[in-house]
C-alpha cells in the first residue's frame, strides 16, 4: 500500500468551498482505499486528508482522471498553500475500503 | 465526528511489533469509523496512526476497553516516544466504515 498525509490551506474563509470540491472530485478512484478529509481543529483555514491506496502507481494515475483534474482546476483557487506531507507505507487498520 | 492524526516511534527494531499490538488491539472499538496504521517511509521506526471517530467520547471510552487497555500495557514498553498530533473534525471522504 501507499500512502500520504498532507495539510493543505485554504485562502481565508474558502475551506468549506475546497472541502466540498476535494470531496465530489474524489468519489471514484481506482485503487483508492482510503481518502480521509479533516478540519484542522487549530487552524481555521487548514484541513487534512489522509490517502491510503492499493499501490504508488494508483496514486500517480489517480491526478489524471477527469473528475480529479476538474477539481484540481477548481480548487486551485481556493488554496493557499500546502503544510506537512508525510508519505507512509500503511499496514492496515479499521475502515478502509475494498480493492476495486 | 473526531479525528486525530499522530505519529509514534518504537524503540528500534520494534516498529513491526508495535503495529502488530495495535492492529490486534483495536479491532473492535465502537463509534471507530477509521483506524489507518501506516509506516513512515523516512523514519524505520516511525508509524502514523490516523483515527476517525464518531465523537470524541467514543475515543475517550475507547481507552477503556479491555482489548484497548491490553494493547497499551503491551505496547508501552516498545513505545521510544510520540512526535507530531494533529486534533481534528473529519468531514468525509471514501472509505469510512459505517457507525457501528
């Protein structure tokens, strides 16, 4: 499996309007097992996701997609910039999706 | 709904054993929606444990359960210390398991 961990920030008051395009731009993507949207508690403009997918190759094929590039298109925007990314290698765990 | 993001070292060597305590260790956890346990790819002894909750009481009385409480008292001594945590609001996203 593959991985990231990233924070992203939103331009100020924007993040609701980002969280809404991440999410309807990443309903379906191969290989995706895990794509976790958080609100930083701290910081009012930040959010968080955490990727889990079937393999790196996924991952990389996932930003050519129609409906992710629309949202890359229309999120690029509302961002202001991007905070920690850890790339990781996940092992398993509780509520991850099936391989599709 | 309540998330955490949080990275754990183990003491060297020991990061396969910890993730194996902790995968056995919280299968069953009510209110869990998420549990994803991913090795860091820079740090050998690093593992990312991102949490998503249906409220953060559910986490706090998670802590109390016996399988909980024996992972902890299991994995303490493999356990060198804790680096970044990150409280958050999950939003959404794929692969959530339903409330349970």
């Amino acid at each position: 499996m593959y991985g990231l961990i990233g924070k992203m920030r939103a331009q100020p008051g924007q993040r609701e309007a980002l969280i809404a395009i991440l999410l309807e731009g990443t309903k379906a993507m191969p290989g995706c097992l895990g794509y976790v949207i958080a609100k930083d508690k701290l910081d009012a403009d930040a959010l968080w996701i955490t990727e889990t997918w079937d393999s790196q190759a996924s991952h990389k094929a996932s930003l050519a997609l129609p409906p992710v590039q629309a949202a890359i298109a229309k999120g690029r925007p509302l961002i202001a910039g991007f905070g920690e990314r850890f790339e990781t290698e996940p092992v398993g765990g509780h509520g991850l999706a099936k391989p599709r």
